[in-house]
C-alpha cells in the first residue's frame, strides 16, 4: 500500500502552548486527507477533511479555530492546536486519499499528544 | 449523517477457529465499506475493502460480505492465528476517498 508519515511520532507541552503536526504522503499526491483523533480503546472520530488549496471541512463540534488545518501542497496536510489544553490530549492521526488506487485511504502512524 | 454500528464489542476465540464481525450502516448512499486492524499503538491497516456492486469479496483467509438491502456488512476470518489478535473497525463512506465513518471497534483475542 501507499505511505503516509506524521511527525512527530510523540509530543508533550504545556498548557496553552500551540502544536503543530504534520502529515506526508511520501509515494503519492493526495487531494483530499483526513483527521482523526483516537481516544484509548476507542474508535478513530473524524475531526475534518484537509482539502489542497482550500479550506478544511470540520466535522460538528470541532472548533476550527483552535484545529487549525492547512493543506498547502498535495502531500502535506498540517493540523496545529492552538493553546493547548489537557482535554486536548489524545492521538491524532490523520489519513491520506491515493487516487490511484481506487481511492483508498492510507492512515499514518499518528501522534500522541500530551498536555500537561 | 452516517452512522455505523459494530458487534461484538470483543471477541475470543481459539486458534483455528473462524471469527465473524458484523457492521450495519444507515446511510442507503453508502458504497464503500472497508475494514481496518489496528494493532496497540499503530496506524489502521487496510485489510480489505468492498463497493456495493459486489456481494461478497474474499483475500485468502478474509472474506467480506455485503447486504445493501439490510444494510450490514460482515468481516470473516478463518483458521484464525494468534497474529490476528487486534483491533479491527468497519467503516463506511458514500464513495471511495470520501471521509470515513468508523465502528466502535472489535477486540479479536486468539488464543493458542
């Protein structure tokens, strides 16, 4: 399958600090890529799609100003959280659409972000 | 909007014994139903994937089947290993590359 890297891997800040993550597609272009965020034992909840060149689609609930997305290139996607709570911490993974393979997504390796 | 929902929640069974998971989805829109392992720790991995213009679709010792009528999706595994222990999750989306809707999740323990 196609490659999708995130870094950093792991990160701890503290509170009211902004982060910034970033998502890669190395082996192929991708449009579109999404946001995850995974609590422990839970399942993955779309946060929002990352469009290249355009504005990202927040899902209801998540607040675009403190998640914000950029998608400036066709194989980056950075999402930054701005100040920083502990609420804030969890693993956020974000995935990447290869078109030419039937459109599938292919997921990073997430981050894991700790507030302290 | 899409929901997904996904049983059981865990899943023991012994080596070489088959494992079945079940989703059912509410979106009638929806073609698109992948599924993904998870192990602790790691990235979803794409295991197999089925569009709605086929019933069933099969990778060795996985199968998926599809009900679009009833509106549920099935993931088999057969002669489970113990590698296969894992978080598995369903999803379900209106097309391929469009954001997925994901199950709570399926904890499949084998044991040897």
């Amino acid at each position: 399958g196609a490659v999708v890297s995130q870094h950093p891997s792991r990160v701890i800040c503290k509170s009211g600090t902004s982060v910034k993550i970033e998502c890669r597609s190395l082996d192929f272009q991708a449009t579109t890529m999404f946001w995850y965020r995974q609590f422990p034992k839970k399942s993955l909840m779309l946060m929002a799609t990352s469009n290249e060149g355009s504005k990202a689609t927040y899902e209801q609930g998540v607040e675009k100003d403190k998640f914000l997305i950029n998608h400036a290139s066709l194989t980056l996607s950075t999402l930054t959280v701005t100040s920083a709570h502990p609420e804030d911490s969890s693993f956020y993974i974000c995935s990447a659409r290869d078109s030419s393979r039937a459109d599938t997504q292919y997921f990073g390796p997430g981050t894991r972000l700790t507030v302290l | 909007g899409e929901n997904v929902e996904q049983h059981p929640s865990t899943l023991s069974v012994q080596e070489g014994d088959s494992a079945v998971i079940k989703c059912t989805y509410s979106d009638s829109a929806s073609n698109y139903f992948p599924w993904y392992k998870q192990e602790l720790g790691k990235r979803p991995q794409l295991i197999i994937d089925i569009r709605s213009n086929v019933g069933e679709k099969k990778d060795q010792r996985i199968a998926v089947t599809l009900n679009k009528t009833a509106k549920h999706f099935s993931l088999h595994i057969t002669e489970t290993q113990p590698e296969d222990s894992a978080v598995y999750f369903c999803a379900a989306s209106t097309q391929a590359g469009t954001a997925l809707i994901f199950g709570k999740g399926t904890t499949l323990s084998v044991s040897s």
